[in-house]
C-alpha cells in the first residue's frame, strides 16, 4: 500500500512538474511578447499583475520606458546606459516626423511639449511633472530633459546669436549640479536625493528658441545641517570641499586631513557626487568668480566648525554653560573664519534675551545646555537657509531673459517624492502634503475631469471606479480644522507645547477622518496619516517649534556684525527692515509659519501648473537597495497602486485622450471638406464670422453641425486611402463621438486627421506653386520682351550713331580726297609741256561745231582723273580686256568718248618701232616718283612687256596700239 500510494505520489509529482514546466513555458513566452508591449493600455486584461509582468519583462530587456496612457512611466535602471541619452537619440526624436512611433522614452515627451508650442495650441504653455519616490530617479530625468531642450530649441541662423544661444545653454545646464551640490543629500533611499523642490521654467521666444530660464525653490530642508539621520549624510557641498580642495585651501579653511566634524557623517563614503571641480566650473560659469566661491567655501568651513562647539550642563542655572575643552579651539575657528568677534559669539550662543513689560525691559538669561545647542543649530541654519536663497537669486539673475523676450515656456517640476522614515517630522509632513496635491492635480485634470467630461458631453461611457485623495488633502488642510491649522494655532498661543497635547488635540478634533490614524504601540506621541501611497506615522515632538522656525534676534544682530563680504550681503544692516522675530510688544502680528509660507508657495504652484498642459512622468523604483537587475515585485506593486496606475490605464485604453472644441475642430479641419467634394458635393454651410458677437451659442451650434457632419463624412475617404497606403492599423475606422460641446477621438483618429489635412495642405501649396511659376514665367516673359525692345532701341541708336560718325569720317576723307586729287592734277599739268597741242581727236557733232568750253574743261578733267587708273589697267598682266581696255587706253589717249569708228588715229605703219606720242623734251630727263594713291599701284611682281615709267615719257609699242 505505501509503495502504491508512494507511487501514485510520485506520478502525480511528476504530472504536476509536467504540468508546473508548461505554464512556466507559456509564461515565459507570453514575458516574449509583453516586453514587446510599448504600451501598458495594450495590456490585456489590465490588472496590477499583468501591468506588474510587462514592466518587469521589459526591465529584464533593458527597455526602462514604458507608455501608459498619458503617462510615461520611468524605471531606474541603477547603472549608466550612455547610449539611452545620447546626443544622436535626441536627434534621431527631434527629426522624426512622429515621434510617438517610437519606443517610448523621456525625449518624445519632450519633443512632445516642444511642438505643442510650435503649434501654439492653446494653452501654449507646457509643465512636465516628474513624480515617484525617493530614489526613482526625478533629478536624473529633469537634468536628461533640461539637456534635451538645450539641444533642440537652440537654432540660431547668425554667428552672433549662436554664441549667445550657447552661453545661455551652458549657464542653465551648469546650474544642475550647482543647485544639486547645496540642495541635495545622501539618504537611507537615494544618494542624490533632492532635499528641496524646484519648478525650473525653461523661457522660449517667439522662434521657439531658448532664451532664458527661471528656478523657484520650495522648502529647502535646512535642519539637515545640524541634524542627519543615522545612515545618512550632510548636503553634498561640505563633502565636496573636504575632499576636493587642494593643501592651500585647507589651510585657509582649517581643514585638515582627518579632520572629525560632528555635522559631517559618513565621510567614509564615496558617491559620484562628491566632484568638488564640477561645482566650481559650474559656479564660474554662472558668473560667480574665485574669490566669491572661495568666500562661500570659508563660511561653510566655519558652519562645520560651529557644529563642533559642545556645551557642559551648568549646575547653577544662573550661570552660563561652559564650553567643553576641545570645543575652544573650535569656536575660535569658527569666529575667525566667519570674521565675527569670538566673545560676542560665545555670548549669544549661551545667553538669550528676553524683552517684556511695556517698556520693553531686557533681561538676560543663561540657557541650558539643549538651549544652547538649539541656539548654535539654529545659527547655522539661519545662514545656510540665506546661502541658498542667495545662490538661487544669482542662478536666476545669470540664466533668466528680460520679460520682452520670452513669450512661451515649458515648465519642469522636481519636487521630493513621498517619504516614510523611522522618524517623521515636519520636514515629511510637507513633502507628503505636496505629493498629495500632485496627485491630487493628476486626478483633477485626467482621470476625474475626463469621466465628469464625458457624461456631460452625452457619451456612453461606463465609469471607472479611481482612488480619490480629496479626503486625505481635507485632513491636511481642510476647513476649519486640520492638521496644519491645528499645528499653527499651537504655534500662535503663547505658551509652552506639549507633544502629547498636540497629539490629544489633533485626534479629539479630527476623530471623524478616515484618513486618521494612530498608532497604539507607539511610546512616543504621534499620529498616523492614511496618504495615496500609504499611513505614515509622524512624531509630534519638536513639530510646533519647526514650524515655528524661531531665529532669535540676537542671533541676525550678530551675523549684521560680521566683517565677511559675504554675511554682509546675506545679513544687511538696513534700519527700516524688521525682523520677523521681534515683533512689538503693543501690536504682535501673526507669525507666518513655515506650513503657511509652504501651503501658499506650493498653491503658487499649482496655479501655474493649471494654466499648462501638464504631461506626466511617474519613476518607478525596481527595488530599495539601488541593485542593477533587481526587480522586487512586492515594492514595485505598492507604487503603482499608490499613483493609481492601474486607474489610469483603465481609462486610457476605455477612453478618447483627444477632445478639441467644436469650434477649433471645424476651424483646423474644414480644408478636408475639399476631399468630400471631390467625392460627392456636399452642402457648404456658412461659417460664422468671429468678429460678429451677436452670434448666440444656440445660432452657432446650429451653424457648427452642418460644418461638423461634412468633415465627419470624409471620414470613409481618408480610411480608404490609408488602407490603399498599405496600412492595416488605419484601415478599420477608429470610433469618433461628436458631442455637445467636443469631439471625442483617439490618437489613430487624430493621425488620419492629420494626415488628411497636410494632404490637402499639399494639394493646396502645389496649386499654390503652379500660380506662382505661371505668375513668375509671365512676368519674366513681360520683362524679356521689355528688355529686347530696349536692346533693339538702344542698337538702333548706337548703329544710327555709328553711321552718323562714319558718315562724317567718310565726308572727310572725300574732301581730303579731292583736295590731294587737285593738288596732283596740277603738279602733272606743271609738267607737261607749256605749249598746248592741237587735238588730233575731233569728236563729230551734229552741227558740225566745236565743243562747247564747258565739255572740253570736263572732259579733261576726266582725263586728267582716269589716266593713272588707265596706266595701271594697260601695264597690268590681265584681268581687263576687250572693250573696257578700249576704254582705259582712249582715256589714257585722250580720245573723245565718241564711237570707235569715228576716231582715226594716224600712225606711221610704214616705219617700224615705237611712235612718240609726245614729243621728247629737250636735254636730261627727269623721274619723279611719286607714289600712287591707289593700294599697290607701284607694285609689280614681274616685268610687263607695257611697262612704261615716268610722267614725262608716255611710250607705247607700235604693235599694242595697232591692237587698240
């Protein structure tokens, strides 16, 4: 039987391992296909343990960012990942046509915010609140987003401007690990825990280009200064001077190797914090040179050697406590390098003063040892608090832009996550209450404001049930009586507190809170608080005299004292400024608490973030231990379900996250009615015209719809064509629902919208563009033909003028011509022979007469013009002959241009040789060589058989003129 039932045991341990590995494996692969999941609404079902899955399958993959909704949700990964912010990534979102198809990440929420500006959609201004706890990691994603804003809101076309965009990127980049170096500390939680909120306004002009930025700081936690929880360390500046300053600083500040200070624990560890050359460029490029850094270093050594003074409890309360024996040394340093007077210090740290009576009388009287050591806590806190708000002011005044320069900003809020410790004090109750309104501010504008939207805009929307924290806020800070009125009534009467009567007071007054609790095994009195993220239990002692913050006066008379240039600034001597410590005794005003100065800093706020559109980042932590590749479900679970997470999912995958106005729908969309008449021609309604205010909400709600149900009907077309783009997801038509005063969509819907509307921008730039070339070609063609006519004009003058000067030049030549013609006439008339021979030629007339002088004097002067041309023409080689050659040597002869019949010419044929034509002078004969007036006249490349020379011989061979 045992062996049956032990077999029978095995067997069922072996179907159940069976059975154990196969959801193992399907679990495993469906983690394959989870970490693939960008998005948690994509979850199916959505319940914390689904959502739980897909984080931690993706954090096992690297992949820290994932979408939920309208939250990105941010896990710390606890090891550097260089390339997940690198500057090419920023480049490759800032370029993408859509960034939010991309893998989720902090830098396509911030591209995001960047063309909601561009855009100008109302509200331009954006806000990008980064929650989470301690440690999640909110300083590293507001210092990756304030790099990513420096890298793309920065393009400046001049040189000029380039330098000055530059500078102003540096200034607000340098400003991180200034403020982080003063305002951040090494917890139980985070070693770069933010011990203060800040609200960074990054300023932008009207080209979207950064020009400035703005910091406001919330509740700085100053009494870490002189008290730090075990574990835990001072402000990361003290360990930064100890460690990084060099042998001659240390010796100007009395800090030697090895030193102990009191306030100074754990200095034993090493954090990447701890760069003291980092802090110091940074405080040099804000415009805070050497020796004011080093001015700041002097008094923060003597803040650290003030925490060294100890006190002996006095056994006669009328006199002062004395110094312990290793703490002389110490105050004597502190006195010197804070440049006050070593007794007057001494004094007011053990003697307080106390004023009464009407006539004000002051007495003095000795302190305790604890009052002592409060008193000395307090100076140091005083000027610290003063440093800080000095070194902001400076911050502020070196990166912001004049008010005329800037019209846009985006907003980054920082603030401390929620916080439970062993102890909670004050200090924890403010950062706790400023959690609560964050998500207070979360629910408001998303996961309430969206359900109230859609029942009053008629949709049929089943509710999502959300964790609300209103009641936790009223026990907070509700009217009449809460906490915080309660804490500052104490703070107003003018007696003692007691921690057990607070207690008393607090639980009596608000026992009908739910959100109430307290703790029964507690020794010391508190009370217990129910937040969104869980009860925190806060300890009563010492809570009325933090908010109190009481700085004895005594104490600022003696900082206005000092002769530091430094605490002179921090500390002035102005008579008309009166401190808040030493009220009259006649009129005693309201002190202002530090929850009052809070509550009303952090409503400040939150108007601010309610005038933007507010985008959320929620930092998870994988585990408490700061271990890379631990994802401890239990710590990640009561995240999500303190942020409401899951709630939020819901209604983002249930909801419609876009609603724009009917208005603002019908004014960006009506291009696609153009689409529907292409298709079908549908009614055109008249648009109303906004500058008319007599319109009524009914008349143009009843002129919205027709305009609505056009643009609604293009709806089909636009789903067709992205199916005919190849693309699946925008095929199936996502749901629109038109309601009262919005139309509810979703993002697929928005996509096509908007890929329907730049489709039809397009058509319209191309038409745009085609009217324009036509207009640009005509007017280039009107101005070609214009230019030739003024060409064709302009040639027909200069060739006018041109003809004009040669005519000119040509009637010159003529005259010069005849005059040289003339003047060779008469130089071969002076040599011809005095005696003027008969004519032999007799030229018949019909009256049988002679000529008439005037045709004689013609015809010699035409004679008298042809001859040289006809000795040229009958000595040439060739090229005239026949008649033309008759005609030259008649003129050569000076025969009557008569016909060649009537004119003989007695030659002596009997005798042989050459006939004289003139007859021989008498004695030597004379050769003139004049040179022809006609080109190459006198040239003669070879002999000619009719070479005849000389004016005064005239010879011609017998046989040439018998051919004549």
């Amino acid at each position: 039987m045992a062996s049956q039932v032990n077999g029978h045991s095995s067997g069922s341990d072996a179907h159940g391992g069976k059975s154990l590995r196969e959801d193992l494996q399907q679990f495993l692969g469906g983690e394959a296909l989870l970490h693939e999941l960008d998005d948690l609404t994509k979850v199916n079902p959505v319940t914390l343990e689904t959502v739980l899955r897909c984080l931690q399958a993706r954090y096992a993959a690297d992949m820290f960012y994932t979408s939920a909704g309208c939250t990105l949700v941010a896990l710390n990964p606890f090891k550097p990942v260089p390339q997940l912010y690198s500057p090419a990534l920023m480049g490759e979102y800032h370029a993408a046509p859509q960034p939010q198809k991309l893998r989720p990440h902090i830098f396509s929420v911030g591209e995001q915010t960047y063309r909601n500006v561009q855009s100008l959609i109302e509200p331009v201004n954006q806000s990008i609140i980064v929650s989470g706890e301690s440690g999640a990691g909110k300083t590293w994603t507001s210092r990756c987003l304030m790099k990513f804003y420096a890298v793309v809101a920065a393009s400046p076309t001049s040189l000029e401007s380039h330098k000055i965009a530059e500078r102003i990127e540096q200034r607000i980049l340098n400003s991180n690990p200034v403020m982080e170096a003063f305002g951040n500390a090494c917890t139980l939680r985070n070693n770069n825990s933010s011990r203060f909120g800040k609200f960074i306004q990054l300023q932008l002009n009207s080209a979207h280009q950064m020009t400035g930025a703005a910091v406001q700081t919330y509740l700085l936690e100053k009494t870490r200064v002189a008290c730090q929880a075990s574990s835990e360390r001072n402000f990361h500046i003290f360990y930064q001077i100890c460690k990084g300053a060099s042998v001659d600083e240390r010796l100007q500040w009395h800090l030697p190797e090895g030193a102990s200070f009191s306030w100074l624990p754990n200095p034993e560890r090493i954090l990447e914090e701890d760069c003291f050359q980092v802090t110091r460029e940074a405080m040099l490029h804000l415009g805070i040179d050497i020796p004011t850094q080093n001015n700041i270093f002097q008094v923060l050594a003597g803040l650290l050697h003030l925490g060294n003074i100890r006190f002996a409890d006095s056994e006669d309360e009328a006199q002062p406590c004395q110094l312990m024996d290793n703490a002389k040394c110490s105050i004597r340093t502190s006195a010197s390098l804070l440049q006050l007077p070593e007794d007057p210090l001494l004094e007011t740290l053990q003697i307080r003063t106390i004023r009464a009576g009407r006539q004000q009388q002051v007495f003095r009287k000795p302190c305790s040892q604890a009052e002592c050591d409060t008193r000395r806590d307090c100076l140091a806190k005083l000027v610290y608090a003063r440093l800080f708000d000095w070194l902001v002011s400076v911050i502020n005044s070196s990166i912001c832009a004049d008010l005329d320069s800037w019209t846009t900003f985006i907003g980054l809020l920082d603030v401390y996550g929620f916080e439970s410790f062993p102890n909670n004090s004050l200090e924890q109750l403010c950062i706790n209450y400023a959690n609560e309104k964050l998500q207070q501010h979360f629910v408001a504008h998303y996961l309430r404001a969206q359900q109230e939207e859609y029942a009053v805009e008629g949709l049929d929307w089943s509710f999502v049930n959300y964790q609300d924290n209103q009641a936790c806020l009223d026990l907070i800070e509700g009217s009449p009586i809460s906490i915080c009125s309660l804490i500052n009534e104490e703070c107003r009467l003018n007696r003692p507190s007691s921690a057990a009567q607070l207690q008393t007071r607090i639980e009596s007054a608000l026992a009908g809170s739910p959100r109430l609790g307290h703790n029964r095994l507690s020794q010391k009195p508190s009370f217990v608080v129910v937040h969104y993220a869980g009860p925190v239990q806060y300890h009563t002692a010492g809570l009325v005299e933090k908010n109190k913050d009481p700085v004895p006066p005594e104490l600022t008379r003696l900082l206005q004292q000092s002769q530091d240039r430094l605490l002179k600034v921090l500390f002035p001597t102005d008579p008309e400024v009166k401190s808040q410590e030493e009220p009259s005794g006649q009129s005693r005003a309201p002190v202002l608490t530090v929850v009052s100065k809070f509550k009303a800093s952090l409503e400040q706020l939150l108007q601010v973030l309610h005038s933007t559109t507010p985008h959320y980042i929620r930092c998870i932590k994988p585990n408490s231990q700061g271990q890379a590749h631990t994802f401890l479900q239990e710590e990640v679970l009561s995240q999500l379900e303190a942020c409401g997470l899951v709630e939020t999912i819901h209604i983002s995958a249930a909801g419609f996250p876009i609603r724009i106005p009917h208005q603002n729908f019908v004014e960006r969309y009506k291009l696609l009615r153009r689409l529907c008449a292409r298709i079908s021609p549908a009614p055109h309604s008249p648009f109303p015209d906004e500058g008319h205010s007599e319109w009524s909400p009914h008349t143009k709600a009843a002129t919205l719809q027709p305009l609505l149900q056009d643009i609604l009907h293009t709806l089909p077309a636009l789903t067709q064509a992205a199916a005919t783009l190849g693309d699946p997801a925008k095929a199936t038509p996502a749901p629109v629902h038109c309601g009262r005063t919005k139309v509810f969509m979703t993002d697929s819907m928005l996509e096509l919208l908007e890929r329907g509307r730049a489709q039809v921008l397009e058509q319209c730039a191309y038409c745009i563009q085609r009217s324009w070339r036509r207009h640009r070609h005509r007017r280039q063609e009107r101005q070609r033909r214009a230019a030739t006519l003024i060409q064709a004009a302009l040639r027909s003058w200069l060739a006018r003028k041109h003809i004009q000067r040669m005519h000119a030049a040509a009637t010159a030549i003529k005259r010069t011509w005849q005059n040289w013609r003339i003047r060779m006439a008469f130089l071969a008339s002076k040599e011809l022979d005095g005696v003027q021979e008969k004519h032999v030629f007799q030229v018949p007339l019909p009256s049988a007469s002679l000529l008439r002088p005037q045709a004689q004097t013609s015809l010699l002067a035409a004679v008298i013009r042809l001859w040289p041309l006809g000795l040229v023409l009958a000595n040439a080689a060739g090229g005239v002959h026949g008649f033309q050659r008759k005609l030259v040597v008649w003129a050569c002869l000076q025969l009557p241009m008569g016909r060649p019949s009537s004119s003989m010419v007695q030659m002596a044929q009997e005798q042989a040789g050459v006939t004289s034509i003139r007859a021989l002078p008498q004695g030597s004969v004379k050769f003139h060589c004049r040179k022809s007036p006609l080109p190459y006249a006198d040239i003669c490349p070879e002999p000619s058989p009719y070479s005849v020379t000389g004016f005064n011989q005239i010879l011609l061979e017998r046989h040439s003129l018998g051919h004549v």
